[in-house]
C-alpha cells in the first residue's frame, strides 16, 4: 500500500500533533471546494442501517479527536467513512494542554494523547458549522461531541457549561455525544459516577425536548461516551441512568490510563488507543449489549483497524463501529477498505444485512 510504503514513513517524521495539524489543514481547504467535486459516501445495499431514527450509508464512522473543530466535515464520506463524530467541543475557547502531547507506538499499533479538548469553543464551532449546512447538504450524519472546560469547577458551574453547548450546537448536530470519559480532564470521569451522570444526562434530555418543540422536530439523539476503565458494576450504573433518562445510546469506548495487561511499557500518561485497546474495547461493548439487552444503540470504538475487527465488534453488539487510531497506522481510506472487508464476511456467512448481524456473536 503507497500510505504504508511511502506516506506514512514520511509523516512519521513529524511531530503527532504537528503532522495531524497539518494534514487536517489540507483537508480543510479542500472540504471548502464546491460540493459537485465530492464523492458520494461508500454504501451498499449489505451495509446501510438504521440507527435512532437516521440513515447511516455505511456502518464505519469517523471518531471524535480527529476532526475536532469541524474545519474539514465534508470531506470525510470521500474517504469511505458513513459518519462523522467531531469534537470534543468545549463551551470555552481552550488550547489544552501543555505540548508534546501525542505520542506514536508504532510496534504496538498505538497512540497516546493528553490532548486536554483543546478546543475553538462551542460558540466558534457553531458558527463554522451553521455555515456549512447553509452552504451544502451532508451527505453523511454528523454527530458533535461536547465535553468540560477545563477551568470550569463546581457542579452547577460544569452543568451549565455543557447546556451551553449544547444548547449552541445540538440543532446543529444528527446527533450529540455527552463526553464525561476523557483521562485528560481533570475531575471529568467523576461525571460517570451514578448520580452526578443522571443529573447531566436528565437535564441535557429535557433540554433537548424542549429545543425540539420549539422548532418543532424530533429531539436530537443523545449518546453518552464511557470509558473502557470502569468495572462491570459501574456499567450496569451507566446502562441504568441512560435508560431513566431516555438517552438514545452508548459510545464505548474512550482511551484508557490502563497500561498493565495492556501494554505495560508505554510510559507516557495520558489516553492509550489503538491495537491494545482492542479487546477490552470489544468487552465493554459485549457487557453492554447484554445489560441492554441489545434494547439501545450502542457504538463500538477502539483499536479497530481491519474488516474483521469491525465485524467481531458488531456481532459483539455494536450497530456502528468507529477509527481514528487505525486511520493513522493505516491511511485515510481505512473506512473504505473496511467496508468492503466487511461486504465479503457478510456475503461469506450468508448475512444480508447489518442489522441481523448485531450482537449474534455476544
């Protein structure tokens, strides 16, 4: 392949941050050019399915971190992806944290960030983004990821830090991803604990109702993001708070701080994803179809880089499946190549579509 011969040795010369920075820009530019150039997103009658009332053309989203400002929206269905997740978006300008802060582990198939959701802020982003549905129609759904500013503290304070973004980006958004998993913000993971989670969640579902009536459409689905660090116990909690509020569904997982079992010779602090992520990645998401009983939607991501991977992990009970690690190691057309991966399991064990395929393998 040209991108593992010959790109990628070049990129990896580069800083992370910098290379991505880089290549984003260029994306940027071209996700600007007239709609007519771009590509139509990779689909097949196999692949299409129904998520929470939308359409996805294919199950292979691109996950949040990559696209984090939403410069370069458009561009992604041209590389085989049938959604885009962006942010995480913060309601605050903020730059994160300080740099160096990604770091490749090429022989483990991995990356560390600690990023800290440097982000434009809610009010930017929303802007950027009105102005891109004004000028054209996606042709995949777009989700928004919102999460805390960092200098934010006290709990009616990061309350209303999220309904701020969520209330400048949700109609804005398919749908909107309640981010309380990052490792790299601190206090952020206690929003995952049972009573603080349901206060979020509640008020960002009665938010969303409300928005909704006013404008009179369907609320905007909500899914919560969790990390893949929490015991069993604690994920029946989560599965018990989104059913009370109503939240739509399940996005598991995030990075892990976990380095024993996983890869205990990553020094670096911060977020792990990639291939060590994979397994305990596909756990999470098995648990939690079964604690569902595959009644909610959930979205499977962490360390998937092949056709194989993807299919492992909608059988486990993921109704989408999400890269960004895996783009990195493997190229900007991952998505596309998975895909057709997953076209020839499917015509291989007789399955027609994706939806008979979720969780038969949990």
């Amino acid at each position: 392949m040209i991108y593992r011969r010959a790109i990628r040795p070049l990129l990896f010369t580069q800083d992370p941050e910098i290379a991505h920075e880089r290549t984003l820009e260029m994306l940027a530019i071209a996700s600007g050019l007239p709609a007519g150039l771009s590509r139509p997103p990779y689909t097949h009658s196999r692949l299409i399915i129904e998520v929470a009332g939308m359409t996805f053309p294919n199950p292979v989203g691109l996950a949040a971190g990559c696209d984090k400002n939403g410069k370069a929206i458009p561009i992604w269905a041209n590389f085989g992806f049938g959604f885009v997740e962006t942010g995480t978006v913060t309601a605050q300008p903020q730059p994160g944290n300080p740099k160096p802060r990604v770091f490749r582990f090429p022989e483990q198939g991995a990356l560390v960030n600690r990023l800290g959701f440097n982000s434009d802020g809610s009010e930017v982003v929303a802007k950027r983004i009105s102005k891109l549905r004004r000028g054209r129609k996606l042709s995949t759904p777009l989700g928004i990821n919102i999460g805390k500013t960092k200098l934010v503290s006290g709990d009616d304070a990061i309350l209303d830090d999220y309904r701020t973004s969520f209330r400048r980006l949700s109609r804005l958004a398919d749908f909107v991803v309640i981010n309380v998993s990052s490792p790299n913000t601190p206090g952020l993971r206690q929003w995952q604990e049972k009573d603080k989670l349901g206060t979020l969640l509640k008020m960002l579902a009665e938010d969303g109702i409300a928005l909704a009536q006013k404008r009179n459409v369907p609320p905007v689905p909500l899914f919560v993001k969790i990390s893949p660090d929490m015991t069993e116990g604690d994920m029946a909690e989560v599965v018990e708070v989104v059913i009370e509020a109503g939240i739509t569904g399940i996005i598991a997982t995030n990075t892990t701080i976990a380095r024993e079992g996983v890869v205990s010779h990553v020094e670096q602090t911060g977020g792990l994803s990639g291939k060590p992520l994979k397994d305990r990645a596909a756990t999470v998401i098995r648990q939690l179809y079964r604690m569902t009983e595959g009644k909610i939607p959930l979205i499977g991501v962490g360390g998937i880089f092949t056709a194989q991977d993807a299919y492992e992990r909608i059988r486990a009970g993921a109704s989408l499946v999400q890269v960004y690690t895996g783009m990195v190691y493997e190229g900007p057309f991952v998505a596309r190549h998975i895909n057709t991966g997953l076209i020839k399991l499917m015509e291989r064990d007789g399955v027609e579509t994706l939806a008979e395929l979720v969780g038969i393998g949990k």
